[in-house]
C-alpha cells in the first residue's frame, strides 16, 4: 500500500489474530482510508492481485 497509494501500514499480532493499522500524513487520505473501512483497505490498488497470484503459485507473497 506505500508505494501504491502512499499508505503506510503496521500489523501488530495479537491473541487472535492481528491489528492492521494503515496511516497517511494526508487529512483527505485518512478520511479515505476510515470510509473504506478493512475490505476496501484491502482491495485498494494493484497489490491485491499480485498477492494471490504469488499464493496461487506456492510463493510466500510477504517473504515469509
């Protein structure tokens, strides 16, 4: 998401399962960022289909 959008993001794990925080120095971004809420978070940009495409393929999309 940074170098699609400029978002920057932080993922934090907890008991049961994780925190996605996503941020933008940008008043407009963050109002953006709030409306579209987890599930267009995700599908925003082009880093949605690379990702499973690399799953589908075996790979490890994050170098995990």
């Amino acid at each position: 998401l940074a170098a699609g959008v400029g978002w920057d993001t932080e993922v934090e794990p907890i008991e049961d399962g994780a925190i996605l925080r996503v941020r933008s120095d940008d008043a407009a971004e963050r109002a953006r960022i709030g409306a579209l809420g987890f599930y267009g978070v995700m599908v925003t940009g082009d880093h949605h289909r690379e990702h499973h495409w690399a799953m589908v393929q075996g790979g490890m999309p994050h170098g995990h």
